[in-house]
C-alpha cells in the first residue's frame, strides 16, 4: 500500500481555505553586496 492517505485531505473544507495570492509576494534574493556584508558579520563573530 504505497499509495499516500488522501481521507484527511479529501475531508477538509475548500471553502474555507484562503486564496493565496502568489503574484504579490516574490522572493527576491539578495545583492552580491548583501551577502558579502553578510559574510563579513558572520565572520566577525
């Protein structure tokens, strides 16, 4: 039985689960100068 258990999933609610909005948020990486200051302080410490 590798088959995963969906019965939790299938009874949750869909209405009431809140739509993420993906479009807002983006994961912006950091500058290279961001990460050097970064390496700087951690290797101060």
């Amino acid at each position: 039985s590798d088959k995963s258990d969906l019965s939790e999933v299938e009874k949750s609610d869909r209405p009431k689960l809140k739509k993420t909005n993906t479009k807002k948020k983006k994961n912006v990486l950091p500058s290279k100068v961001t990460i050097q200051q970064e390496k700087e302080c951690a290797e101060m410490q």
